[in-house]
C-alpha cells in the first residue's frame, strides 16, 4: 500500500504541475482549472493513504505485532483508513472547491433514515465492533464464553479475527465460529483470559463413606500439588480438596486446582490432574462408593489402612520391592512406624546427618535445594507413594535436599535399626540394595546428562554400607 500511495502521489504531482500546464491551451482556462483542482485533490487523498500504509507498517506490523506479538483488530484498521480517507478528502475539496460536508450530512439525512431500517442489523453489528473495541472488554487471543438463547449450548473459543460485523473464534475442536458482534454485546460474555491470571477448575470424586476423610483429602491434595507442577497448571493458588456431600454409601469431594487458559485446554488440564487422581486411587485400593442394592460384600478397609497399608507402600518403593522375599517384606513392615507432619514441617534438612528414610502415604512434601546464593529451589514435589532419603538411610549420608510437608503428611519411616536387623540375618541383600542405589544413581546421572561407571558406584555404596552397618554385619562380609 506504501509503494500504490507513494506512485499515485507522484504521478498526480507530476500531472499537477506539467501535464496540466502543457496541455493548458488546448484545454481552455477552465477545464484547466477544474483537472488541476481535482488532481491536487487526488494528492491530497494519496497523502492520507500513505500516512495510513505507513501507520500499518510501521505500527500495526512492525511494533505491535512481531515485537510485542499483538495483533490489531481488522475492524480498528479499516476505521483508520475510512477516516484519513474521509480527512484527506475533505480537507482537499475545502481546499480546492471550498466545499463544507456540514450541508451535504444534513441534506442526506432522510437518506440515512431509510437506509439505517434497512440496514438495522448490519448497523448493529458495526456499532457493536466499536464498542468492544473500544472498551477493551475483549480482543484478539483471548479465550471467551459466549452465552446467548441463539446457541444449542455456550460456544468457548479463542478470538482470532475481529471484523465490522463479527468476531471469529477458534474452537477448542479445530473448527472456527463466526459469532456477530451484537449478539457479543447483548448477552453475557466471560473472558477467560480477563484478568491475566490463573483460573480455577474443580473435579469430582466420589469415596466410600467408610473411608476416613481427612485421610483421603490428605491423599487427593498431595496428589493435586504434584499435578500442579505440570505445564499449564498454577502453583499459585494451591490446589484445594473439600468435602461437599455425604450420603449413606458415598462422600464427594471436589478437587480445586487452577490452570491457565492461554497456555493449555480446560479439558487438558482436567485431563492431567483425573489421572493423577485415579493413579492414588488405584495405588491405595481407595473403594468406590457401592449401592447397596443386592447382597455385596463391603470393601475391606484393612486393604487400605493397617499393616496391610505398610506392606504395600514397602512393595512399591523401588529399594525394596525386588530386594525383599516375602517374609522379610513383613518383618519389616512390623518393625516400621507410621508418622504424621503438619504441614510446613521439615521433614530433613539439607546438610543434617541422617539414618532414615521417608515413603509418603498421604499428603504432598517439597523438595528443594539451595542455590547459588543459598536461596532455596524447588526441584520435585513428592506426593502419594513416593520415597525420599534411601541414600540417608543406606549410607548414613547427610541430607542432600530439604523436604518440607506442603499439606498435613503422614509417612511410614525407615530407620537405620530394622534394616540392620535383617542385613544381620540376611547380609547378602547387602548386594542387592548397592545394586538397586546404583541404578537410581544411574538415572538421575542421565536425568543431569552425566555418564558414571555403574560398576564403580556400585563398589563404593557397597564399601560405604559395610561401614555404616559394620556392628552387625562385621567388615568381613563379602558379596554373594
């Protein structure tokens, strides 16, 4: 449009001031007069546009779009260009011809009567551009709720284009819907991305009424906290578990969590902390809410809670579960002791001697470590089934991370005592567990892009648990 405006420019100049006079005489002092009005009008009009080829350029382009990624409505660039052409064309017929726009809106006001009945709609939908544009309720990239009787159901969509008569949104679905200003306007509209923050959304979960509830809001929060962590999902509000109805075979609660709308799908952030949720549930055996409608047996609670609940968090914690026979698998779990945190304990310090190890049974923990300048970094959060200090507990080592209870936890705690019970019966599962640390060792080498010699780390866990558990074992023991 630069280079159109720019040319036409140039050519009426030059038409102004050389053509003109050089066919003077056989145009006549009037028809002479009149083209050269008309082309410095021409000129004037061409000036406009190209400030308008410019602005778009320059403003709409260059600035707004690819340095602060914001793109202009279409509907407020056409109204730029309609009024520098009206202001260019203006100025040039006063100018020129002394002509005042004042009688000509006046005179064609009957006109503008019929015309507006019969283009009531279209009128309204161009009015209903410049108000949204104008108030800023809502613009381009911003996700929307639009409500209105026309509709099946609420349309929510992303706005991607904003013309005179409509807004065109994207579908969650890949289709588009174009959407007519007015009935934007006339209904109710929510703007997800309105203020710029975090917006809430709720699960619900139905347990056995059985099932005690602190406990279990315990163990679906910590699972929302990991969840939160994830792309898309906020940190920041926490996520929140309330229990909202109680009947005679079942408890709902509703799982709070919030996500942000321009990075990912409602549905997509349902869809991640639904799987955490079911994860606990399956890995707790949480029953289900049953109606009792024939003769069913109840769920045994014992499944979930008791020295069953032990021995299944020992089965799943990786040092553990393919190290121990079954026997061994109980003697421990007898030996074991089940401990509760209010929330924001520190469940160890980073740099602390230690001779235990944690497997979290309900709740959600934070890792973190301290920085460059000893600021503290989080770096995991831990939740149901998972398992902290092994290194501690095998080793003797100091804390290499601070733990802290993001949610009331309760833990099932390993103590350097039971271990050295069954290593005195049993000391070749000295081997196994410097095999099992050597490979977690491993991952997280690979996690932190290091190579290290399994064999070697293997070699020296193994040293370091004969020196830590040398009373009873001895410094003898040799690997089996």
């Amino acid at each position: 449009m630069i280079v159109w405006s720019a040319l036409a420019l140039v050519l009426l100049l030059i038409a102004r001031y050389w053509g003109v006079p050089a066919f003077a005489d056989q145009m006549g002092p009037w028809y002479t007069a009149e083209v050269g009005h008309w082309l410095v009008i021409g000129s004037v009009v061409s000036v406009t546009l190209l400030i308008d080829g410019l602005i778009r350029h320059f403003y709409w382009t260059r600035y707004l779009q690819r340095r602060l990624n914001r793109e202009t409505p279409a509907l407020i660039q056409d109204i730029l260009t309609v009024a520098l052409f009206l202001l260019g064309l203006s100025v040039g017929l006063w100018w020129q011809e002394g002509f005042s726009f004042t009688g000509f809106i006046t005179a064609s006001g009957a006109t503008a009567i019929v015309l507006g009945i019969a283009l009531q709609t279209v009128i309204q939908d161009l009015f209903s551009g410049l108000s949204i544009n104008l108030d800023g309720s809502y613009s381009l990239g911003d996700w929307l709720t639009i409500y209105s009787d026309q509709m099946p159901e609420p349309i929510y969509g992303r706005v991607t284009h904003m013309t005179w008569r409509s807004t065109f949104l994207a579908l969650d679905d890949g289709r588009r819907v174009m959407v007519p200003n007015h009935i934007a306007t006339a209904n109710p509209v929510m703007n997800h991305s309105r203020p710029a923050d975090a917006k809430r959304l709720s699960i619900r979960m139905g347990i056995d009424a059985r099932m005690p509830a602190d406990r279990v809001i315990d163990m679906l929060l910590g699972e929302a906290f990991k969840a939160a962590r994830r792309p898309g999902l906020a940190r920041t509000p926490e996520p929140s578990v309330v229990l909202t109805e109680l009947t005679a075979d079942a408890m709902f609660y509703e799982v709070r969590f919030y996500f942000h709308p321009d990075q990912i799908e409602p549905a997509a952030a349902k869809s991640i902390v639904l799987t955490a949720l079911q994860d606990v549930i399956i890995q707790n055996r949480m029953p289900q809410p049953v109606t009792q409608i024939e003769i069913t047996p109840a769920p045994d609670i014992d499944l979930v809670f008791g020295e069953t609940e032990i021995r299944s968090a020992l089965h799943h914690a990786t040092l553990f579960a393919n190290v121990l026979n079954e026997s061994q698998s109980r003697e421990l779990a007898s030996l074991c002791r089940v401990v509760d945190f209010p929330r924001g304990t520190n469940l160890m310090q980073q740099g602390d001697p230690g001779a235990s190890m944690f497997i979290i049974l309900e709740g959600a923990a934070r890792v973190s470590v301290l920085g460059a300048n000893n600021d503290p970094r989080e770096v995991a959060v831990l939740a149901t089934g998972d398992v902290v200090g092994e290194m501690s507990l095998m080793t003797g080592a100091p804390r290499n991370a601070t733990v802290t209870a993001l949610t009331r936890l309760r833990v099932l705690e390993i103590t350097k005592a039971p271990v050295g019970e069954l290593l005195e019966k049993s000391p070749e599962l000295l081997q196994r567990f410097s095999h099992v640390l050597a490979k977690r060792e491993q991952e997280r080498a690979a996690i932190a892009q290091r190579v290290i010699q399994v064999a070697a780390v293997e070699q020296d866990l193994m040293a370091r648990m004969k020196q830590f558990f040398s009373r009873v074992i001895g410094n003898d023991t040799k690997p089996h």
